[in-house]
C-alpha cells in the first residue's frame, strides 16, 4: 500500500485556482518580478471567464504540473506487507584476544602451519555467519578492550570485522578481565536468559584493571555465561641446525596459557571451557557451542519501505522541460537564435 508522510501538502491543491478567482489582475504596465510563461497565464482570461479553446491544454498542463509537485511535496511511500525476522533471543558477545602471542605459528592444517589468529579468523567467520536470528556482538582484546562491533543481526558485517582484526592493534598484552568486564557492560541490559559470552584467549591476564575472576562473578550475578576457549597447541617441533631434524627440539607454546583461571570463570558464571590445540578441535567446540538452548522471545517484524517522491517529481521536471520547448517555439526563439548567428557570419 502506499503511504503519505506529508498529506497536508495535498490541501494546497486548489491555491492556483483560488488565486486566479481572488486576486485582482495586474493592470500595471511596470514589471515587478520575471516569470516564465507570465503571458500564457495572462492570456487564460480575466478573473471570472472560463478559459478559450486555444489556452485550455496549457491550463491544463500548468495545473497538472502543480499536482506532480504538490505529489512529490507530500513524500509517498511504498509499504510492503510484514516480513518476520528470525529470532532466537539469544544475545551473544564474542571477545577475542588479538595480542602479541596471538601470531605464534603453531596451529597445524595438514603440513602447514598457520597462526593462531588466522585459524581464529576462518573459523569464527563461519561460526558467525550460522548465528542467524542471534544478536552478535565482537570484542578485541590486547592490552586493552574494545568494542568492535556492537549487538546485531548484521553477522556478515561482524564476520567482516573479524577478518579485520590485525595483530597488536589493541597492544601487545592481555587484559582478559577487562574484555569481560565490557562484555558485561553490553550484556547486562538484556533478557537474562539470553545473555551469553565467548571468549578465546591463549595467554594470561596481564594488563587488566579488573581481576577475571571479579568479572566472572560479576557475570554470574547478573546471569551471563561465559564460555571460555583456550588456543594454542601443546606440542611444537622447533628445527634444528640449518632447518634439519638435527638439534630439533620440542617446546610447550601454550605454557602462558592459564587454563585455571578460564575453568574458573567458565564453572562460576555456568559455562564451559574448551581447549583448542588445532582448528579442528577450534570447529568442533563452534558445534558445540550451536547447540546452546535459544530462548523464545516475541517476533519481530518489521515492513519494507520505497520512497515514491521520485517519480512524480520526474514528471514535473519533465513537463516543465516540454512547455519551456513549446514556449521557445512559440516566442519564435530558436528563429532568431539562427537568423542572428547567419546576421553575425
């Protein structure tokens, strides 16, 4: 259906005629203002008398220029019919370390090797882009936390900040307790039931201003889980001399990595800790994790709309470029344009 987000304007329809009944005809020879087509209107007739058969299609022209403006003016819409938004209820913030230990080379795919936050990226943007009907949000975490994305439906846009993410951007260590602490602030004006965090780290907390655990008891309090993820493999083989097996040696790159404290946090806000060695365990967790119980809540929906003032407004101007052709044409305009570029050769 269509919709006027202006009517009123549409009282203005009869202005052209009431002024022409109304108001005195200028008898004054002296010209006050330049106005285009000023002797087609004077020639439609003295106040009171109907216009002649010659002014009648010009007449009509005018005013029909004067409803496609008056058209546009009053701003139509098209509304479409009610469209229902897929909704879970759930509220889901994903935090993400982005530190300095996050570049460590050590997730293993066949006989490549990638960094961590590049299995991160290609792993979480598939997670991301299944949590259709969820509000997602994303937080980087270094040194600092920061709010990369806000709650949305929008996953494409949040998988894509994702992929953005840059090792170091938000400095070099680890301030778990703080990414929570801003994951709370987010959260904590949701439904209870729906509120939910992901967090996945390969270190400790070192810079936070605010201890993890405070954080996580202060998300149990106010009913968010929090779902912790620990990234990093157990083994790797560093090579040897001149890049042999000679002289290799096997080292823990995961020996940072607190996972006491993520059990802790995941036990006391009701959540899960997970441990990533690999992204096929990483892919494995993400099934897991789709698994959580949505929560009904009341649809949402919402009616496409198509703004219409184009249209008409297309029409005027078009109309009003044919009656300036028409009133060239009639003044003999393009006649004497030629006869005085043939005078001036």
């Amino acid at each position: 259906m269509i919709e006027w987000q202006w009517p009123w304007m549409l009282l203005l329809l009869p202005l052209p005629w009431l002024a022409r009944r109304l108001l005195p005809r200028l008898d004054s020879q002296q010209i006050a203002l330049s106005t285009p087509f000023f002797d087609q209107w004077q020639d439609l007739g003295a106040k009171g008398t109907a216009p002649s058969g010659r002014n009648w299609p010009l007449l009509a022209c005018l005013y029909l220029l004067w409803l496609l403006l008056l058209l546009a003016a009053a701003r139509p819409q098209w509304i479409g019919e009610a469209i229902e938004l897929p909704n879970s209820g759930r509220d889901l913030m994903l935090a993400v370390d982005i530190s300095g230990s996050m570049r460590m080379e050590d997730m293993i795919v066949g006989q490549r090797q990638l960094r961590r936050i590049d299995a991160v990226k290609a792993v979480g943007a598939d997670f991301i882009v299944r949590r259709e009907g969820d509000r997602l949000g994303l937080i980087l975490f270094g040194s600092r936390a920061y709010v990369q994305s806000p709650l949305s439906f929008d996953t494409a846009t949040v998988s894509g900040f994702l992929a953005e993410a840059q090792i170091g951007f938000a400095g070099q260590e680890t301030a778990i307790g703080d990414a929570i602490g801003l994951a709370v602030k987010r959260l904590k004006e949701r439904p209870a039931e729906s509120r939910v965090l992901i967090l996945l780290t390969d270190g400790q907390d070192t810079a936070s201003s605010v201890q993890p655990l405070d954080a996580a008891r202060l998300a149990r309090d106010l009913g968010i889980r929090i779902y912790t993820i620990g990234i990093g493999a157990d083994r790797l083989t560093l090579p040897g001399l001149f890049g042999s097996s000679f002289g290799s040696r096997q080292v823990n790159p995961s020996a940072e990595l607190d996972e006491d404290s993520l059990k802790q946090m995941a036990e006391l806000s009701g959540g899960r800790y997970f441990r990533a060695r690999d992204p096929q365990e990483l892919v494995g967790i993400y099934q897991i994790l789709d698994q959580l119980e949505p929560v009904e809540q009341d649809a949402t929906t919402y009616r496409p709309r198509q703004a219409l003032g184009h249209w008409p407004l297309a029409g005027a101007v078009l109309l009003s470029f044919l009656l300036a052709l028409w009133h060239c044409r009639r003044q003999g305009l393009f006649q004497r344009t030629t006869a005085n570029s043939e005078a001036a050769a």
